[in-house]
C-alpha cells in the first residue's frame, strides 16, 4: 500500500484563493452590519422621511410673512374722470393663533410616525445582523463540509490507487476496479461541490456585510458563550416581547399616529383665529387706507362638501388595517417566541447530546482503526478519519444553531441574552 503523503498532498488541493487575506471574526462582521447596506438604508430613509413630517406639522402654526407689490392704474369714482397711478406696496405678517387643536394633533401623529420609523429601524438593523451572523456560521459549516469531503476523498483515492496497481498485476477484475472509481467519481464530485459552495457562502457573506467581491479567506470560530446562558420559560418571556420587540412597539406607534390623524380631521370643520399686521404705501391716498393695521381673523368654513368626510373614512379604514395587522404581528410573534424556545431546547437537550455521543463513537473507532492499521489487519483508517471529522462538524454545527436561536430569541425581546438569563434568578 502507498505511503499516507498521497493523502496529505490531495488534502491540500484545491483551496480556492480569496480576496482577503485577514483573518475575519464574527464580531467584526457583525461591526459590519450596521454600514449602509441597502436593506438598513431604506429604514433609514424613512426615518428621515419621517422627520421631515414633524418639521412640517410643526410648522403649519409658524409666522408667515408676505410682500405684495401692485403696479395698478385706475379711474376714481368721484372727482377727475381720468385715469390715474393706483400702485401700493405691502408687508403682511400672520400667525395662527388657535385652530381646535387640529395643528397639535397632527404633529403627534407626525411624532408617533418618527417614533414607529425609528423602532422599526432597530428592527431593521437587527434583522440584518442575524443575516449577517446566519452567512458567518455558512462560511464556517460550508469549510468544515469541504475539510470532512476532502479527507474523504483522499481516502477513496488511496484506495482506488492501490486497486490499480493491483489490477495492472492481474490481483483483481475490471468490474472491482470499476466499482471503486465510481465511488472515488461520486465522492470527488461532493468533494467539488463542497468546494463550490465554499465560495457561494463567502460571496453571501461579503454581500450582507456590504463589502460585495471581498470574500473573506479565513474566518475565525467564535467561542459562542452564550450558547451556555440559562433562560426564562415562555410565559415569562411572552410579556417581555410585547413590552420590548421593536417591530410591536413600532405598530402600536402606527396606530397612535392614525388616531392623531383622525383626531386633526375631525375638526376640520372648525374655526381658526389668525392675528395679521399689514404695513402698506400707495401712490394714492384714501381715507380707506392705512398705512399700519393689526387685527384678529377668525375664519370658519362653514360647508367643505363630502371632502372632509371623504378624508375621515379613509382614515378610519387605514385604522382598521393597522389594528389588523397589529393583532396578527401579536401572534407571530408569539408563535416565534415559542418556536424559537422550542427549538433551543431541543437543540440543547437532543441534538447536542446526541452530537457529542456521535464523537465519542467515533473517536473510540478510531483509536480502534488506528491499531489495527498499526497491526496491518485493515486499511480503514482514513475512512475513520474523515468521520470523526463529520462527527465534529455535526456538533459545531449544533453549536452555530444554537447560537443563532438564542440571536433571535434577542432580536424578539428587545433585550439582550444576558439581560433575559438575570430573568430566571429574579423569578426562580
């Protein structure tokens, strides 16, 4: 049998070559999450957007001021018949003094509008740093698959060389030898697969970190300490969500800032006080005219047509919706917090069990197949090396699970992880 330097060589084929050459860690890539990236920036937008609502809600109460210029010419009624220059420049300033709280209520709704867009923000961001994390731990699974695929492979290959030579000796038949190169064929092309998808993980990766084309080389596993914090039970955490989760607490703003709207339109129909000074110069004196005035405007429109009730519905029926949508958002986000708890538990009391008792087994074939290659007695040794190495990857990959379960579990309670394990000493 050849020598075990063939198999070390085939493990160091065909390493893609990426365009970074720094070590990349989670932390850093989760740093990286809070760029600009495209999904980020249209929350961001519309906080802006938002923002912008304010100022001009806020605004409808500012003084105004305008100037008028009049080029006129006209014939008096009584007097000289011809006609004569009747020009008159003005300044005018007014400010609403009182309009049924129609101004305030409106910049409330433009307030709670601010305060939804900025939670659904955090929301956003959030989502996007479980994306980024989600890409972090492909990158490691797709590295440790094409690791596991490659020592595989080698193994096969040893083998299917040895047939050879043995078929060239006439030791075997064509159809072992064929058999044996159809299993190498099959493993080397998982083997090329996994490497391919090596490369599609990293591009996502570097996609969700906005840094598209620059494709990590190496990326560090991270300690995942969290993975070990005691939680609180379901009930316990249910009030914490819907006291804490941004996209709920960003609803209930949705529908406070409806309600401001409804509250402004219904007293469209009521008057507004306005004070006015004018200064003003004409061409022409009249006893009509001042030169200085103030006074007191009240106007009240007294029929507006169907508009206004037009503009009420419309409201009303946005308001239907939003109670809809904020009552199902209530239980998706309960049916999310149970199945994220779910789905801790069984990864922590089943799957990591089971993970650490599939390395133990292997291990312990191991040691055996080591002996007896020592002894001669069997040539599985490589084999028994590639699946200890699947069995590990089977519990890193518990480990990556778990980490992202507890990240959303986080994301739903507006909280972080160590904030909820204080929970479970507070309420024993």
């Amino acid at each position: 049998m050849r020598s075990w330097w063939v198999v070390c060589a085939l493990l160091g084929l065909g390493g893609a070559g990426y365009a970074s050459a720094d070590a990349l860690t989670l932390a850093d890539a989760l740093a990286a999450a809070d760029r600009a990236h495209p999904d980020v920036a249209v929350a961001e937008a519309d906080v802006a957007s938002a923002k912008a609502d304010v100022t001009s809600a806020s605004a409808r109460q500012d003084l105004t001021v305008t100037v008028e210029g009049v080029l006129r010419q006209g014939r008096p009624t009584v007097g000289s018949p011809d006609w004569r220059a009747d020009n008159s420049g003005r300044v005018v300033a007014r400010k609403n003094l009182y309009d049924f709280s129609r101004s305030s209520s409106l910049v409330e709704a433009a307030e709670a509008e601010l305060d939804a867009r900025e939670k659904a923000l955090i929301s956003s961001r959030d989502q996007h740093r479980l994306d980024v994390m989600a890409r972090y731990f492909d990158v490691l699974i797709a590295d440790q698959q094409y690791a596991a695929d490659n020592e595989l492979m080698a193994v096969i290959y040893v083998s299917f060389d040895n047939m050879r030579e043995r078929f060239k000796l006439g030791q075997i038949s064509r159809p072992d030898l064929a058999v044996q190169e159809a299993k190498y064929q099959d493993i080397r092309e998982k083997r090329n697969a996994s490497l391919a998808h090596q490369r599609l993980a990293r591009s996502a990766l570097a996609n969700a970190m906005f840094r598209p084309g620059e494709l990590a080389s190496d990326l560090i596993d991270p300690p995942l300490a969290e993975n070990e914090l005691k939680l609180p039970d379901y009930e316990t955490l249910l009030p914490v969500v819907l006291a804490h989760n941004p996209a709920w607490l960003a609803q209930q703003q949705l529908l406070v800032a409806s309600q401001k709207r409804l509250e402004s339109m219904r007293h469209e129909n009521a008057p507004t006080l306005d004070a006015e000074v004018e200064a003003g110069q004409y061409s022409r004196d009249a006893l009509t005219r001042n030169s200085v005035s103030g006074g007191l405007i009240m106007t009240w429109p007294i029929y507006q047509g169907r508009r206004v009730d037009a503009r009420i519905a419309r409201e009303q029926a946005q308001f239907a919706k939003l109670q809809a949508v904020t009552e199902g958002l209530k239980l998706n986000l309960s049916q999310a917090l149970l199945q994220t708890m779910l789905e801790i538990d069984q990864l922590r009391n089943s799957a990591r069990p089971a993970a650490k008792q599939q390395i133990n087994y292997r291990d312990i074939a191991l040691d055996r197949s080591r002996a007896e290659y020592e002894l001669e007695l069997k040539t599985n040794l490589g084999d028994s090396m590639a699946q200890t190495m699947t069995a590990q990857q089977r519990a890193r990959g518990v480990e990556y699970r778990l980490a992202l379960a507890i990240a959303r579990l986080t994301a739903l309670t507006g909280e972080p992880a160590n904030a909820l394990s204080k929970l479970v000493s507070a309420n024993p």
